[in-house]
C-alpha cells in the first residue's frame, strides 16, 4: 500500500494555513497552537522545534509525546470523510487536527474545540 503524499508533507508548510485560516475567523495563533499542544503533547518549545525543523506529518504524530486520549471523541466529517471511520492510524490524527482547526476557524470555544 503507498502512503498518501500529505504524510510527507511539513508541518511547518501546511502550518501557516491553519493560522491564516483562524485568523481570518478573528482567533490568534496562540489558540492554534494550544490546539496542536492538546492534541499532540508536546510543548510550545518543543512544537516550534518540529515546525523549525520541517518534520513530516508522519514524523510529528510518530514522535509526539503523549497523544490526548480525549481525541477520540473528535467527531464529523472533514474533507467530505467521517474522522471517526478513518482507519489508517497516521490520516486519522491528521484530520483530527484539521477538524480542530476547523472548529476554531467556525467559532466554537476553546473549551468545547478541547473536549473539556
């Protein structure tokens, strides 16, 4: 099986996307980064160290420090697929990321984009 192209992708490439996207929605950077911060573990240091280093996205989830185990409740549909039936483990934590992103750039708040 041929892994999809965006697992080689950067972080650091697709990044200023989620924040022009949430930007333009009137959110901050800070508030993207929390959300990654969430989802992935690693800390502000330890994410800018990732986008500075252009880590793939297969990299920056194989390497993440401890995955939220509240993000299974991330649900709905992103890119026209349901995240929750999203079999390939690597794709999954993608658009769990693009479905937060998503939820910021709609206006939802923190706490519920968090799972709280």
């Amino acid at each position: 099986m041929t892994k999809h192209r965006i697992y080689s992708v950067s972080v650091a490439s697709v990044y200023p996307l989620y924040v022009a996207k949430a930007e333009k929605k009137g959110r901050t950077k800070a508030e993207v980064d929390e959300i990654i911060r969430w989802l992935t573990g690693y800390s502000q240091e330890a994410l800018d160290d990732q986008l500075a280093k252009n880590t793939s996205f297969e990299d920056f989830f194989g390497r993440a420090p401890r995955m939220n185990p509240s993000r299974d409740l991330i649900t709905g549909v992103i890119c026209g697929v349901r995240v929750e039936d999203i079999q390939e483990p690597t794709m999954r934590e993608i658009r769990y990321l693009d479905k937060l992103i998503d939820e910021l750039a709609k206006g939802k708040a923190m706490e519920k984009i968090l799972r709280k």
